[in-house]
C-alpha cells in the first residue's frame, strides 16, 4: 500500500516585524531589524536600497537572519530599504525603512587664548560643523556670562566688551546635535590698564547716558530703519567720544544673536537693514572710543511692514484619483525663500468648477 502526501506551498501576506527607521552617526553599526512572512518552503530574504538589491560582495553589509547589518556606516548608506521574502508563491515587500547616517559635530574652528587689559573688548571665534547642524553655545567656568558686555555674532564670534579683572578665566564653546558633542576651551587673561588715562576714559565713557529716541521705517514698504539716538546732559560732545554701535536683533517669530553696526561721530543716526519682513526687532545704542564701550541705551521695538510675496508656490502638483469618486490631490511647496516679503501664513486654493471638470475629463 502506497500512501501520498501532498505539500502545499504557501507564502503568508503579513511580516510578523517590519523594518523600522534608524538613526546612526557616521562610524557606528547600523542594525536593520525583519522578520518575514511565513512560508513554505521558507523564504529567502534579501534587501533592496533605494530600489536595488543590495550587492553581496559589498563588505559593509552583513545579511543575517532577520536582519541588515551596516558597518561601519556611512553618508552614502542613508536611504530607503525594503526587506524581499522570496519563496515559489512569490514575494513580498516589506515597508521602507529609512537609514540617517548622522555627522557628529566636529570644530571647524577653535578658539584661542586671548589677552587683553581692563576696559578693552575681547573676541573669542568658534566654528562647527555636523549633520543635523550643531547648535553652538558658549559659556564661562565661572558663573554667567557678563551681562549687558558680551555680543554674539551670527558667526558665532563671542565678543566681550568693557573687560574687567573679574572677566579672567575659561570660555568654552559647545557644538551639539542630537548625535554628539565637542567642547573647546580658552583662557581669557585681563591685563591691568597701563595708565590713569586709561582709566579715566573708563570712568567717562561709563557716565555718558544714551537716549534711544526713534527707530522707524524709512519710507513706506521699505525694510530699512532709521535709528536715532542723543545724548543726555552734554551740552558739547566728550572729546574722547569716538562714536556709538547700534544693537539689533529679531524677537518674533524667532529670537536671533545681536548684530553690531558702528557710526562714527558726529552721526547720531543710522540706517541699518535690510531687515526681515513681517519680523519684530530690538534695538539699543551704546557709546565707544578708544576700543572702550559705555552704558547701553534703552531699547525700542520695531516691526518691520510686510509685502505681498513676490513668487507663487512652486512644484505644483494636481493628481486626480478616479477611484475615489475623482478626488483630486493638490501639492505644492512654498515661494523661493527671498521672495516671501514677510511671514506666511498660509494659502488659499481657489477652483472653478467648469475647469475641475475639463481637468478630470481631460486625465481620465
């Protein structure tokens, strides 16, 4: 008596784990975890990268089961991959698991020791590099940073104005992103000004009073400002004046360091732009001379006017879906950024139904 058996060969719909996203810095192991559908015979896996099976002979991969293993990883590695099960039924894809292969920060500049003498302006440079871009912070070992005398710059320039002995000490830059940090640290050495002349002009500059009176638009439509200031109780400008540096920065939407402008006397006006449109900013005035800063005026707010946007969205995109009941998908993205004229806060789609109906015959 002969028996018979049949085996079916099957290949389930369902992965019982899809491969999820990951996050890796440049050098680390990066770990691409799947666990196929069952099937019989059992599935073979193999891996695609942006659509293309990955190579067997390239030494960073490691193809065990269940899982991708890249090492070490690097920029080129970042992309979509799919996991294939394989058997005679066919084949099925899991879900596109995206790799990041992230950049530690990395200082591209480090600043230095510096030495200078009591009421002069200290300037600290500090550059950094990294993917996501690093955020960059400076600090001091002792204490906050001194109120009302340091400045910085957009790139990153730690300036220290009006220098006394208690300012002596380490200043440290941090650069951090959300996959490393790095430190660099220099020494600030105050030296004791050489002469009473020095420190009388200290004692000068510091009772001089600025009063910021106006800071205003221009002209209509213009994202130019005018800033006036003067000086209070000095009937004849102080011969060892120099002139004064006009502050500024954004405060809404977003908060930036303080830029600098200088004006020599016997100005007591500038224009300082071209500013933001849409944004709102802070300005105050400070007297200088000999490399010496005084007192900082009171501050005044201004909000720069806006403009219609000078460009339409760009890239757009109308898909119709006749599946479901001729829906249609609308996309686009924004203005090139230069052309915005001020904040946007949204957009406004408007249709004509004889067209939508030309536009789906047309398509279908």
């Amino acid at each position: 008596q002969i028996k018979c058996y049949s085996v079916l060969a099957v290949l389930k719909e369902e992965f019982n784990a899809q491969p999820s996203d990951v996050e890796v810095a440049e050098g680390e192991v990066a770990v691409i975890n799947c666990d196929p559908p069952l099937g019989h015979p059992e599935p073979n896996v193999i891996w695609k990268k942006d659509g293309v099976p990955i190579s067997n002979t390239d030494h960073h991969y490691t193809k065990l089961t269940g899982k991708l293993i890249i090492e070490p990883a690097e920029k080129s590695h970042s992309g979509s991959y799919v996991c294939v099960a394989r058997n005679i039924m066919g084949e099925r894809h899991s879900r596109a698991a995206r790799l990041s292969v992230l950049a530690k920060p990395v200082l591209v500049l480090k600043p230095e020791n510096v030495s200078v003498r009591t009421g002069e302006s200290a300037h600290f440079y500090c550059q950094a590099k990294g993917d996501p871009t690093p955020t960059l912070v400076w600090s001091r070992e002792r204490g906050p940073l001194p109120n009302g005398r340091y400045l910085i710059n957009p790139d990153q320039t730690l300036q220290l104005h009006y220098v006394t002995e208690q300012d002596a000490g380490r200043y440290t830059c941090t650069a951090a992103n959300h996959v490393g940090v790095v430190t660099a640290t220099a020494q600030l050495l105050v030296e004791e000004a050489p002469s009473t002349e020095q420190k009388d002009l200290h004692r000068e500059l510091s009772a001089l009073r600025v009063l910021l009176e106006n800071v205003t638009i221009i002209a209509s439509g213009s994202n130019m400002s005018l800033v006036q200031w003067k000086l209070q109780s000095y009937p004849a400008q102080p011969h060892y004046l120099d002139g004064f540096e006009v502050l500024y920065r954004s405060l809404v939407p977003a908060n930036s360091d303080w830029a600098a402008k200088k004006v020599s006397l016997p100005s007591f006006q500038a224009q300082v732009g071209p500013l933001k449109r849409g944004y709102k900013y802070e300005f105050k005035v400070r007297p200088y001379g000999s490399n010496l800063y005084g007192r900082e005026s009171n501050t005044r707010h201004l909000r720069v006017p806006e403009r219609v946007p000078g460009a339409p969205p760009q890239a757009v995109s109308i898909m119709v879906n006749h599946e479901q009941n001729n829906s249609i998908h609308l996309s686009w993205d924004p203005p090139p950024h230069d052309s915005h004229n001020g904040v946007i806060q949204g957009y406004q789609v408007i249709t004509s139904e004889a067209a939508l109906q030309r536009f789906i015959h047309k398509h279908h």
